[in-house]
C-alpha cells in the first residue's frame, strides 16, 4: 500500500517538474540571454510597458531614453523585451501581379448563361415586379400614443 503512494507522490512531482518548473528555467534562461545581449542604440520594452532607446549601460542597469532629454533608468531585469520597428519600405513591398498570357486570359459575358429559357426573366421584369409588391405589402405605421391627462 505505502509503495503506490510513493509512486503517485513521484509521479506528481514528476508532472509537476515537467510543467511548471522546467519551462521556467527555460525562459529564465531566454531572458538572460537577451539582457546580455543589450548595447546601445537598442530599442527595448520594459516590464511595466515603457518604451525606450538604450543610451547607457550599467552592471545591473540601463539607462532609456523615452522622450527628447528624458533618461530614465531601469534594472536590467525590468527590461522585457528588444523591440525593432521595421520601417515600411513602399518600393520592395509592392504587390506582384503575374501576367498572363492571351491565350490564357478568357473573356466574361455580360449575360448569364441559363440552361433553361423558361427561367430567363429580363431586368425590367423584375423591378416592376418587386415594384408592384412593395406598394401592396407596405406595413400599417403604428398609432400615436395618447396625449397625458392632466
């Protein structure tokens, strides 16, 4: 009996190991690599969602400017993530249309093909048509509400 406790207690932490505290490590360990890889010129994100450029660096801080002539220092740690802006350049970026060639390219009719001729009803048919029903199913409007007594 005591040995398949100490089995599920083994299997528990084993689970426990596997989701929680190794993808810990493993972003712990993400983090750091990225804050070493800090330099000058950066552009970062801190913790509490302020953005700035890197213009000093210390042993355990970072000093970011957010603003012209507004420096503001933060503990390495506090920095969340390098950020890049990707400048949109219009000239590489255009969209690419592929030509075909003639023999490719088919031509659209203006009618619509329909198999039997007993369907086929002309423009001007249906618009006096729905003409005709919308004048006899117009809805009544409602009453006026009565007037207060005083």
């Amino acid at each position: 009996m005591s040995f398949t406790i100490i089995i599920w207690i083994l299997v528990f932490f084993g689970i426990f190991y596997f989701l929680a505290i190794r993808p810990q490590r493993r972003q712990k360990q993400q983090h750091a690599e990225m804050v070493s890889m800090l330099k000058k010129g950066d552009e970062v994100v801190t913790i509490g969602g302020m953005f700035g450029t890197i213009s000093g660096i210390g042993d355990d801080w970072v000093e970011l400017e957010v603003a012209k002539r507004t420096k503001v220092r933060y503990l390495k740690r506090a920095i969340s993530s390098i950020t890049s802006i990707d400048e949109y350049d219009e000239e590489e970026e255009e969209d690419e249309y592929i030509e075909a060639a003639e023999e490719d390219v088919t031509e659209v009719a203006d009618e619509e093909y329909v198999e039997d001729d007993e369907d086929v009803v002309e423009d001007d048919e249906v618009v006096e048509e729905t003409a005709d029903e919308a004048t006899d199913e117009t809805p009544d409007a409602p009453d006026a509400p009565e007037a207060p007594k005083a």
